[in-house]
C-alpha cells in the first residue's frame, strides 16, 4: 500500500474547550455544517498557560479537527463565534501524508455537495 500526499490541501486543526460538553457542541456544529470531516475529542488534557499577566492550570477537552485548507478561514470563524473562552485555541497543521481513501473522505465529507 502506498500512502501519498492528498490530492488537496488538508489541515489538521487543533482546538481546546473547557468541558467534553463544549467539545462535543462544537465539533457536531463543525462535522454538521461540513466545515470538519471529524473531529476527535480528548478529554482529560491539562493545559498550563499564562493568561492576563497570570499562569493557569485548567482541565480541558483537546478537539483535532480534519478539514480542508481553504475551509479554515470559515471553521475558525465558526469557532469564534461557538466558543464560550473570550480567546480560544485554534491552530492548524498540514496533513501531509495518510491513507488516501481516508485523506478522499475528508475531502468527500467537507464538499459543498456532501
């Protein structure tokens, strides 16, 4: 089996929420709209972070979010607008290898016509 590039740009994007409650809301709301193919929730993360001048430790939910490049303008938008945290994680890699029927699906799964 050979494992390829996909055949379009493809993101892997990354998002924290701070209940699996939130999480889930989000990423149906994402998966729904056809902004995300999947979207993985792990709960039970902890994040260290500086906010306001001050370091936090919170429990959080980690979303990965599969979707295509062009759509992050508007899934990050979509979050923004979903997210109860006045800044929220929302950043994005490359997929630049996988399966090709899987890296299709994405592709299939977040098409104006799915």
């Amino acid at each position: 089996m050979t494992v390829n590039a996909p055949p379009a740009p493809l993101l892997l994007a990354f998002c924290t929420a701070p209940d699996l409650e939130t999480a889930d809301h989000l990423g149906t709301r994402l998966v729904e709209e056809g902004l995300a193919a999947c979207v993985n929730l792990l709960p039970g993360i902890r994040s260290l972070y500086r906010w306001q001048g001050r370091l936090q430790r919170d429990a959080e939910v980690l979303l990965l979010i599969k979707t295509r490049e062009v759509l992050f303008p508007a899934l990050a938008s979509r979050l923004r607008e979903l997210h109860p945290y006045e800044l929220p994680e929302i950043i994005a890699c490359p997929i630049s290898q996988g399966l090709p029927d899987y890296l299709n699906w994405v592709i299939t799964c977040t098409s104006p016509t799915s």
